[in-house]
C-alpha cells in the first residue's frame, strides 16, 4: 500500500494487465486500482497522523490494537471508497461511467443540458448513457411526459422521472439483464431569463435501483439560484447533477448524501454578485431510505449551510416534513418569533398569538397570516472551513488514525491523542460530554456525518426539535444572526407583510436589538441592518408587554442613549408596534391569574437545575414531559449543559 500510494493513478493503471486508458479498464481490475489508492490514502494519512502526535510533548499516543474486523458498519469507511470526492465533476463522471452495469436516461429542461454534457465528455459515455433529451418547448414537453398546469414543479420532475426510467426499463432490460441497474435523471429549471428578475429556481431528481433487482429509490432536490447568468447557472447545475448521481450510486447513507451534494461548489453568500446554488428541500424515497428522518436532513443542510432557510411544517400524522418555500410562503402574511426554545414556554406561544391577533384585526389583508417559530441553531453550525470538502476529509483521516483498532469507535485512550496540549482532567470532562456518558465516541459523530444516533450536536437538535413540535407550529431553521437576514429571505417568497414578534419573559430591547457591538461585524452597523429590515414599510417588529414577579403588565424597558431616540422614530413612523393591553390574552393580562406567563426560557432552565418542579407551570402542555424524556433535560438538571469547550474542541480538531 505504501508503494502504491507513492505511485500516480496512471502508473497504477498501466500497472494492471489489459488496460491502456482509463475507460478500458475492466470492472475487476478498476476496483483493484481503486482499493489500492483508497487504502494506501488512508493507511498513509494515519501512520503520519499518529506518528506526529507520538512525537509531540504532551500525551503518549494510544497504542495499537490488534483488531483487523469491522465492527460496526461506519459512514466514514464508506466515504473513505468515494476517492472522488474533492475532485473535478468530470473525475466523478467517468468513474460513473466506468460502471457498465449502471445504467440510465438524462432528461434536462432549462440552463442548458450540463449534466449530460458532463457525462458524456468524461470518456466511456456508453457505459452509462442510454440517452439524453432536452423537451425544451412546452407543447413537445407535453408530448413526451403529459399535460401539466405548470412546469417547473416537483409533480413535472416526476413525470420525468416516470417516463424516462420506464422507457429504459421497457426497452432495455432484456438486453441488459436484471444485474443491471437501470436509473433516470431529470431536471426541470427556471433559470435567468433575458430581460427579466424573476426568481431563478428549480427541481431536480433521480430515481435508480439502489441494488439489482430492487425497486426504485428516489431523490427529489428543490433549488434556488443567484448566479447573475444563465451560463453560470448551468455550469453549477452540471456539478451538482453529477454530485447527486456519484453519491447515490455509491450511498445509501441520506445524511451522507446531503452533507455532499455541494462537493466542489461555493457555500458562500456572495452580495457583490458571484451567487450560488442553494438546496432548500430534500426528499428521500424508496427502500434505499427507510427510516429518514426529515429533521435531521434539514438540520444538514442548515449545519453545513447548504441552505440559509428550510421549512419544516406538520403533517397529517403529526410528524414535520420539510415544506417549499416558494409554494409554503406564496401571498402569505408572516409572523416569526425567534428563539433557541430552551425549552419553549407559555410566553412564546402567548406572543405570537398576540402579534396575529394585532395584524388581524388591522385587516390590510383577507389571508390568514403563518405563524412561524424559526429555530435559531447558528450555535450548532459549522465554521465555513468545516464545509469545504478538502478540510472535511483532512478532518476525518485525522480522526481516523486515532481509532487503532479500526472499529468505528474511539476509546478514551484513543480519544486523549487528539487533544494535544490540554489538561487531563479538562480532556476527560470532554470526552464524558462527547461520548454521551458512555465509553466511546462515535468516529462518523466527531467527523461529522453521522445520522444523529452518537453525535452531540445532533441530539442536541433533536432535543430542541421534539420540545418545539409539541406547539405544532411551522418551523424555520436557520443560522440567520440577525431580524433583517430573517426578513431578507421570507421576502424572497411573499410580498405580503412580515412581522418580527418580539418580548416577554425578561425580553430585553437593549440587549436584543439595540445593542450597537452585536452589530459590528455587519457592513454599515445597526442602521444599515434597521434599514434592511423596514425596506419595506409592510415589515415590522411586535413589541409584547413585560409581565414582572407580581403579575404586573406594562410597557418593554426603553433602550438607554442614543439608542433610546432610534427606538423612538422607528416607533413613531410605525415600525415598531408595541402591543397593547387589547391584543394581549386575557389570562396573561390578569395579575391573579398570569403567574405562568411571568417568566421565560432562561428562568425555566435555572428552576430546573434547582431540582423545583414550579417550572412545569410555565411551559405549554405536553412540553414538560417532552423536556424529561430527552438528554437535555438530563443535561440542565446534573448542571452540565453543553459547554463552550466542546463547540471549541470540534470547531478546532485538525
């Protein structure tokens, strides 16, 4: 394996008997090459890893276990064989392409056909390629998939997806027997039109056996895109259709999936014009994916900032389902409360039912406004370096060559060469709060791809998640800081008004939003952000009542200073409201009977590490048991909440 990886891929390739060109190779020997790069990468990268940190002045490096077998099957190991990954578009194209028991049909409406392009100039095409189409005019869209109201919708990607894969199926299995695995891609996009602004968005989907012989799985992706042109639009979806059909044929794995679809494309929010592709809906279907969990898909994409915004709305079933934002918001009015809902209580119910009964009775509008609780998570998101591909397989070779008895799971010896320099007593309080209190810490949870199952950060979120659910309200996650990002993105979808519920339970206005350091990293400070938020005189901010210690209702504390006369126009000119006594519930507003409005998130969670049992009273019915059901619970109670150590630890790990 060491000479191996010493050796380029077209040496190793020449190396094997028969093969002159890379799309020549035949499969046994193509999996022969590829097994040699993959482990010689890893073995590599690990001797290294653990022979630096040997060497280092602090603790001696855990010795290796002789335990050759797998113990437990690991995302990590799995991703280890994508030796594509961090690579070209073209690179995962023709290693695609080179398998030709994995075959299908491209169907592409709309910035062009860069998909197909790609496959079909990566070399050996026809091992993968069955056809390509473009049915670019409606009336012959029609002809090939059936009349449809509209044509850029997730129910037109679907008609693609059917027909395609049927017309592969019907015409091509007996030719290619029932080892092969047939699929189709399609997409269907409304890219940047000339002489026009409209919203530039899109569905794209593959439907595929995962196995021979198996029914079909499928991935459905809703899309919004910002390139100022059709061309770079297209050149992105060319990568992010290749992505997509690269991880699937390898993965089954759908937080895997997620966590790459962007592999090789800018994560970044470029104002100045650069744009990107942001992926704001994600639906897994087909024995390939029982048991996803949508909320954890959803909290990929905000983690790793594949998408700014995701919705997630209750179903029939009470289980929360991600929701377009395009067809959740159209010519809706808004009401969001912003919070981390550790744990929500009486109060954040209390004001946004307030805020709906101000702007209802204000009747500007016959429509029913959403009220929405945005699941603030930006403490659980990654730093931007964590999202680039190359730093993230970097991280978990790291983390790789400290589990010696390759099982998938750091013991605490193997855990203490990974943290460097750091007190012993400091590194064992660590890995008790990353190991859930058990003893080992999940490979996949430190490097960041697991399900959820091991890995703090996740059931962290699950525990926020399950305490909100109990209000069945729509949520939005993000990792938006501050009102006017919020506002920015919901006026993307809806021209309707957007109002920001704010207060209650020890709110405070200075802190909150008048405080000019929160600011500082924003270009033009606090009243470009103020500016920003009120671009339209429809959007506003809900201002409820503070409630005191005896049941008292008055008026939210002013801001000091200067602050104080910025809050005074912006009141003056309406776009502040403060809520009135007549909005405010009738039991909150009674002083005999409002004790369990008196007190928000923060009070609950110091009535709780107390050991009192006063703080049931203050949160919505169901919450409670909610809380004592989940690790946060246990957390708050044995007074170890996540500590600021972790989030260092893993925003750090080299």
């Amino acid at each position: 394996l060491a000479f191996a990886a010493s050796r380029p891929v077209a040496q190793l390739s020449g190396g094997v008997k028969g093969v002159s060109q890379p799309w020549q190779r035949v499969k046994t020997h193509r999996t022969q090459v590829n097994a040699e790069l993959a482990g010689a990468s890893v073995l590599a990268s690990a001797c290294a890893y653990a022979k630096a940190r040997s060497k280092r002045g602090g603790r001696r490096a855990a010795p290796v276990r002789s335990n050759p077998v797998r113990v437990q099957r690991r995302a990590a190991a799995d991703l280890q064989g994508l030796v594509h990954l961090g690579g070209t578009a073209s690179e995962k194209a023709l290693a695609v392409n080179l398998d030709s028991m994995f075959y299908g049909s491209f169907a592409e409406i709309g910035a062009g056909q860069e998909v197909s392009r790609t496959f079909l100039q990566a070399g050996a095409a026809a091992g993968t390629v069955a056809r390509s189409i473009s049915a670019y005019d409606m009336k012959m869209s029609d002809v090939n998939y059936g009349k449809a109201q509209r044509y850029v919708t997730q129910e037109r990607l679907k008609q693609m997806l059917d027909t395609e894969y049927n017309i592969v199926e019907k015409n091509l299995r007996s030719l290619k027997g029932e080892d092969a695995r047939f699929f189709a891609f399609a997409d269907t996009l409304a890219a940047k039109a000339f002489n026009s602004n409209r919203e530039c968005e899109g569905w794209i989907g593959l439907t595929y056996q995962a196995k021979p012989k198996e029914a079909r799985s499928t991935v459905i992706l809703h899309i919004r895109m910002s390139q100022p042109t059709a061309q770079l639009q297209g050149q992105e979806i060319g990568v992010l259709g290749t992505n997509l059909i690269y991880l699937c044929k390898s993965l089954t794995d759908p937080y895997l999936i997620t966590s790459f679809l962007l592999d090789g494309m800018s994560i970044r929010d470029d104002e100045g014009g650069g744009g990107r592709i942001e992926i704001d809906f994600v639906d897994f279907q087909g024995p390939a994916f029982k048991g996803v969990d949508p909320r954890l898909v959803a909290f990929r994409l905000i983690q790793l900032r594949i998408a700014n915004g995701v919705i997630l709305e209750p179903g029939s079933d009470g289980k929360y389902k991600m929701a377009v934002p395009n067809n959740f918001l159209y010519k809706r009015p808004v009401i969001v409360e912003r919070s981390r809902f550790r744990p929500p209580t009486r109060m954040h119910k209390e004001v946004i039912e307030a805020a709906a009964r101000k702007l209802k009775s204000e009747g500007d509008t016959d429509k029913e406004a959403l009220k929405i609780m945005n699941l603030q998570i930006d403490d659980l998101t990654v730093p931007t370096g964590w999202q680039e591909t190359k730093e993230r397989l970097e991280r978990m070779k790291a983390i790789a060559a400290a589990d010696t008895a390759r099982d998938g799971l750091l013991s605490r010896e193997e855990f203490m060469t990974l943290t460097g320099e750091m007190e012993e007593e400091d590194a064992n309080a660590l890995f008790k709060e990353l190991s859930l209190g058990g003893d080992s810490i999940s490979v996949d949870a430190l490097v960041n791809i697991t399900n959820g199952g091991h890995s703090v950060l996740a059931t962290d979120f699950i525990d926020r998640m399950e305490m909100l659910q109990a209000l069945k309200y729509p949520i939005i996650l993000s990792n938006f800081k501050r009102n006017h990002q919020l506002v920015r993105y919901l006026s993307r979808y809806t021209a309707l008004p957007i109002i920001i519920a704010v207060g209650g339970g020890g709110y405070d206005l200075q802190r909150a939003l008048f405080n000019p350091k929160s600011y500082s990293n924003e270009e033009g400070g606090m009243l470009r952000a103020f500016g920003n938020l009120f671009e339209s005189r429809s959007n506003r901010i809900f201002t409820y009542p503070a409630i005191d210690e005896e049941g008292n209702v008055s008026p939210c504390d002013l801001p000091d200073g200067n602050e104080q006369q910025l809050y005074q126009y912006l009141e003056s000119i309406g776009s502040i409201v403060p809520l009135g006594n007549a909005w405010v519930g009738v039991e909150a507003r009674d002083p005999a009977k409002n004790k369990a409005f008196r007190y928000g998130s923060e009070s609950v969670t110091r009535q709780i590490k107390s050991g009192s049992s006063e703080w049931e009273e203050y949160v919505p019915e169901g919450v409670a048991a909610i809380c004592k059901s989940h690790a946060w619970f246990s957390r708050v109670t044995a007074g170890t909440p996540i500590s600021p150590t972790v989030y260092r630890f893993l925003n750090n790990l080299k």
